[in-house]
C-alpha cells in the first residue's frame, strides 16, 4: 500500500510539472477530497493464558492513545472510499499467575495500522447529525520497542531467561462508524469508533535464538474511538 502511494504521489508531481500553471490550477481545483485527522485511545482486547514450564501466564495489552490521518474521496453522495494510517502504543504486559502478588513484566509495543475502507453515509442527519458505516481491509504491524527488545534479553519471556521479541505483521479488517457534525462549508467534526480485527500476535516466538513460546490464537479486537476534524478540499 505504502508503495503504490508514492508511486501515485510520484506521478502526480510529474503530471503537474509537465503541464502548464493554468492546467495545474484547473486539475488541483477539480480535485474532491476530504482529509481527516483524528485522536484518542483503544482498547486491545486479546487476554490470554498458556503454560510455561509448567507454570501459568496471563498476558493483555495495555489501554493506550491512537492518532488516525486520512483521505477519503466522496463516489456520489453517500459513499466515500477512504486510506488511512492510525498509530499508537497498546504495549504487553506478561504475569506469573503462580507469584503473589501479581505483578506484571511490561513490554512497551507499538501498533501501525494501514487501511482501505469503504464508508457509506446515511441519507438523512438528525439533530445535525449524520451518521455513517464502514467495512475494510487494513496491514497491522505490532512492532516491540527497543526497550521491548532489551527487556525480552535481559529478563526473558515467561518462564525463558531469555528471548527475541519480533514485529509481528498481519492482515486483518475493520467494521465500524461514527457521527459527522457539519460545522462550516469546508469543516466537519467527526466522531468514530471502529474495530481492527486480527489473528492473535505472537511476536515470532519461538525462534531461533530462544526456545521461548507463545502460544496464543485465536482474536485480537484493537477497538479505536477517535475524535477529529475533516476538511473538505475541491469545489463546494
């Protein structure tokens, strides 16, 4: 996805380049595109429990503040096809069930969400309000720290004294919506909740360089609820 964006960036600034200023001006000015920026936090529902030398482990993921910026370009008026990149901590936290008291090893992990998504517009708003669905495919890269990294060597990984902690890359979907409050010809406020669904990372363990397991499956729900402002480029 990364790549056919700055393809298309790319080509774009040639075709302005090559033409005129006044053709310049006519393409920028036909453009219809609404650009958004939003943030708040998500919750990364993915609790597990497993054994580790006979002992047994509880994982989660921590709460943690997400920021979203996107594009969205409108197809009639009640659907809008949209890319989006979100960003944000949601880190992992490792505890001994076995040891009183419970307290937890932290390993801080970093969640980049790349996006496609279709969004279809209700055609009616209420009270001012308008709201909207969404469903889409997106590319989730759950990437350790290095301080993830140095914890994992230094301290290990469950019941190992030592491990790698690995990114883990994977595909998932998004469900969703939200409300859009229109506040001037060009400004509109936006309200979203939306859910990533993945399979369960597991951070490349085992690997080569530790024996140590993860062994998790199943569902990972990263729900986002996000605030923002979208603003509207092009004609009105």
């Amino acid at each position: 996805m990364m790549k056919k964006t700055v393809q298309g960036l790319m080509a774009l600034a040639v075709l302005l380049l090559s033409t005129g200023a006044a053709q310049a001006r006519d393409i920028v000015k036909d453009l219809q595109l609404d650009v958004f920026v939003l943030g708040g936090g998500s919750t990364l529902v993915d609790a597990q429990y497993w054994n580790s030398a006979d002992r047994l482990y509880h994982s989660r993921f921590d709460l943690g503040p997400k920021f979203t910026l996107g594009v969205a370009v409108p197809y009639g008026k009640f659907l809008t096809i949209e890319t989006a990149y979100s960003y944000g901590p949601n880190n992992l936290v490792v505890t001994n069930t076995n040891v009183f008291p419970h307290v937890g090893v932290l390993y801080p992990v970093r969640d980049y969400i790349g996006s496609l998504s279709a969004v279809f517009h209700a055609p009616v708003s209420l009270f001012h309000l308008r709201p909207y669905a969404e469903g889409g495919v997106e590319y989730d890269r759950f990437s350790p720290t290095p301080a993830a990294v140095t914890t994992g060597l230094n301290r290990g990984f469950a019941a190992v004294s030592t491990a790698e902690i690995n990114p883990n890359d994977k595909l998932g979907i998004s469900v969703g919506g939200g409300l859009d409050r229109k506040l001037t010809k060009r400004l509109t406020f936006r309200i979203d909740l939306r859910d990533h669904v993945t399979s369960s990372p597991a951070f490349g363990l085992p690997n080569s360089y530790s024996p140590a397991d993860y062994p998790v499956s199943g569902r990972a729900n990263n729900i986002e609820y996000t605030a923002g402002i979208v603003f509207h480029l092009g004609k009105l």
